[in-house]
C-alpha cells in the first residue's frame, strides 16, 4: 500500500513555502512520494530531501512536466482532493490499495474532476490544499501515521515544555 | 466554547499565503476568530472577510501588537502546537472551555512554551503550521467540524465529479 502525492501547477515564486509545506506534510502524514508539476524547483528539492536526510525515513521527490502522464501511468486508485468532492469521512472507506492523491494549486484543470477515481472534500469550505492532505491521509491511515517511526538521524522526545532532540 | 487561533510572527512579504490558508483553515474547522501578531497586513485581512461574507459563519481576523498581551488576556485553555510537544492524541482530552490555540511562525520564542498550558505535537516530525492546527482543531471538535453548517451565501453541494455551488 504505497502512496504518492501529485501536487498540480507549482510556480516557484509564489507557491514555494505552500508548496514544501504540502511535500512535508505528504512525508510526516506517511506518504511515499510527492511528485510535482508546473516549473521546476530544484531548491525546494533539496530542501525537501534535506528533512529526510535528517529526520529519517524513504520519502521522495521528483518534478513531472505532465500530470496527465503521472495519471495515467499511475496504477492503482486516483484520489483529488477538493472542496467540491464528496465528503472524506463518507468515502475513505472505499479506498485502498495504492493511492495518488491530487492537490491542486490555484486553477485546476476540469480534466482532473474526471480522471479522478473519487473527489474528495475535507469540509466544503474554502480552506487549504496543505490542511485538506493531512486530513485525508489522516482518515486513510485511521491516525497511526502521527506515532509513525522514522527512524531518523534526529528524533524528538516529546516534552511538556521546551525542545528535547536526540542525535544519533 | 469558544476558539481563537492566535498565529505569531507575521511577515507581509514572506508569510502572506501560509498565514492566509493558517486563518481560512482555523475558520473552516470550527475557530471563532483568529488574532495574528508581527506585521499589520490589511490585504490579507481583507481576504479573509471575503470569505466569510461570501461563505457565512461569523469568524473575524484581528491584529495585536503582543503576543504575551493575548494570552495575558486571555481566559482559558492556551495550546501551543509545536514538533516539541506531547502528542494529540494524548492530551486532547484534557482540553476544554474556551481555548487559545498558539501556531508559530518561523521563530517561535521560548517564552511560548512557558506561557502555555500545553505543548502539543501534531506527530513528531517537522511539516506545517497549517496541518498541526487543522488536524488538532480536527481531534477537538471530534471531526464534527468537517459538516458545520455555515449558512453562507454560497454553498457547495458535493458531487462526485464537477462542481456545484448554488448561490442564495
């Protein structure tokens, strides 16, 4: 059961932060991959592959040119993420298996509403592509992700108050 | 029980979209208000209200000068989300009432974690201020939240595919 995220449209001016923010998400939310479209980035690359390097685990990241492609080459079940979607919590139980997740940036193309296997909303509020993924992936692994061991380099104690970060 | 998400630290230029999807998700997930602090930032605040008066409910933006002026102030519960914290699923619990939720910006000062009632993590692993603060408003509302009804002028009807929002 692998997942990968498909974050649609990057611009590296505008959506840098928001952008690293959905790729760190996808990895501490317990997905495989995050594979991106739009212009490529290779310094939120780095940045992305510098938080694995320290704090453990397999994550991933890799730039497309065409998100069709990563779709159709994609085997297993299409999930897009989206305010207009049927609600998480009706339909997450009906999905499984490998999964490519769809976050959107600001204009996402009609296509994307049929090639999905299911839209899905977090809320049909107006909100965030980076709340709307950890939701998801949170109902999909049912919360064991946030206990999840990375088994990193560095790795927190959690504390009451204040930092406490063991290197290994 | 009311929730204010109070977000420190903002930077007009830098923080501009985060800070935005950091108010947009603490109105979608049930906060009633959300105070920020660091640089004043009309335009965003405009856009948040334009989200309520299209989207209804009764959330407000504000800003202070001084973080520790709010949680002075304030009468309740004060969390801080933070990497460092004790985890979610283990404290929530024990948080009632009326409640401050405290998301950092880039460089949270150490009086933060003295002034709060509770440090929590949102997982142990470094990803998004967003994330944290939708995933706890999330376990405090016990995904109630995701079916609020806001009452907006625009409403989403979800669909499997496509988008259908009526206007009233």
């Amino acid at each position: 059961m692998a997942v990968t995220v498909l974050r649609l449209g990057h611009r590296p001016e505008r959506d840098k932060r928001v952008s690293t923010h959905a790729a760190l998400v996808a990895r501490a939310f317990g997905a495989d991959r995050i594979v991106y479209t739009g212009v490529r980035d290779e310094k939120m690359e780095k940045s992305v592959c510098a938080v694995s390097e320290n704090w453990g685990g397999s994550f991933s990241i890799a730039y497309e040119r065409s998100w069709k492609k990563v779709v159709r080459d994609f085997d297993g079940c299409v999930v897009h993420l989206t305010m207009y979607g049927l609600p998480v919590d009706d339909v997450v139980k009906n999905i499984s298996g490998d999964v490519l997740v769809v976050v959107g940036g600001e204009k996402v193309p009609g296509d994307v509403y049929e090639a999905a296997d299911f839209n899905v909303s977090v809320s049909s509020q107006p909100h965030s592509e980076i709340a709307a993924l950890a939701v998801f992936l949170d109902r999909f692994f049912r919360g064991s992700e946030l206990s999840k061991d990375f088994n990193g380099r560095l790795r927190i104690v959690p504390q009451p108050r204040g930092k406490k970060v063991i290197t290994e």
